[in-house]
C-alpha cells in the first residue's frame, strides 16, 4: 500500500501461501511436500545472488526456521554491501543454527508468553519509525523474549522496563535497528496478530 500511495518504490513477493489449492493433498489440507518444493522453488528464483542485485531491501515478515536460501552468506554479504533488511516478528526465530543471520539480526527468539497488552518504551521519538507514536501507546501482541542480545551492539527503538506477562523488572526489547556493515537493519518483535 505505501508503495502504491507513494510512488517511490515497488515490491515484489518470495512467499507461498500453503493454503493455496495447488499446494493440497487429497484431503484438502496443505501438502508439506508441495509447499516445501514451492518455497525451495520461489527462493531460488528471487534469492539467489543474481536476483538480490535487482532489490533494495528485502523484508522477512513473520519467517520461521531454516529458510532453503539458495546462499545464506551471499544473502549477508548483500545486506553488508549496502541493502537493507525488515524483520518482523518471528524473524528472529529464523535461522537459529546460523550465528551470522543472529548476528546481523541482533537477537535470537529466546521464548514468548500469552498475548498481552504492554506500554512500550519509545527509545527514540526522533526515529521516523518511532516518531507517530503517542506517548502513553499501549499494544496486545505476543511479546518476544530474546538470547544472544546486546544492547550495545544495536539503537534501541522501543523497549519494556518490566517482563510483559509477570511484570519483573528487567530488559525487554521489543524493536531496534543497527548498521550490519553498509548495510541497514531494522527489527521489530510485534506483529503476530493481523491488527
């Protein structure tokens, strides 16, 4: 919708939706052979080193897993050479054996409890991506706890003084940026529900 509305860039999908007819087994429910080979095929065709030469950036939008990337480090390299990488949400619950993707995404998904309404912390009212935020902003969303984190090594955006569910001070990050290289990066932990 922003590219639409604005004009200044365009966007192009690497997804499948397993609820598509073709990917469905004789019971109607999704075939994870099919599914699996449709991703392997959509990454292939817009992952791989050549086809990342014609984006910008590109966004992982509630990613879980192993992702069959055709070349997981060349996927590095191109973000470090001066892209841009989105994670969103379970993002940082992709690649968990892949030290590199963790570190250039700056947390590991560490656990999640239920769905509860929170009053994050805005780190930085300058950020354009914080900037519209009220002051006393509240969201119901499932609140990501994280390993392998260092504050030091990204910008904080927003933030929880206290655990979302049982309330125990501490640090709770929700969303942070970071230079990876050239490169930029941008996480944010909320966006498990459509709202």
């Amino acid at each position: 919708q922003l590219a639409q509305d604005s004009g200044a860039f365009t966007v192009d999908y690497a997804r499948v939706e397993p609820n598509d007819p073709q990917y469905r087994g004789p019971d109607g429910k999704p075939d994870k052979a099919k599914v699996d080979e449709a991703i392997r095929k959509v990454l292939a065709e817009k992952m791989s080193p050549a086809a990342l030469e014609n984006y910008d950036a590109v966004i992982f939008a509630n990613t879980t897993g192993m992702l069959p990337l055709p070349d997981p480090q060349a996927f590095l390299d191109w973000i470090k050479s001066g892209k841009g990488f989105v994670g969103m949400h379970s993002a940082t619950d992709t690649f968990h054996n892949f030290k590199p993707y963790i570190d250039m995404i700056g947390g590991e998904f560490k656990q999640h409890g239920a769905q509860v309404e929170v009053e994050p912390i805005n780190e930085d009212k300058e950020c354009p991506a914080c900037r519209n935020i009220p002051p006393d902003w509240k969201v119901f969303d499932e609140i990501y706890q994280f390993k392998n984190f260092d504050r030091t090594k990204v910008h904080g955006l927003l933030t929880l003084d206290k655990h979302p569910n049982d309330k125990t001070p501490g640090d709770y990050p929700i969303s942070w940026c970071k230079e990876y290289g050239k490169g930029r990066v941008f996480y944010t932990s909320l966006g498990h529900r459509e709202d």
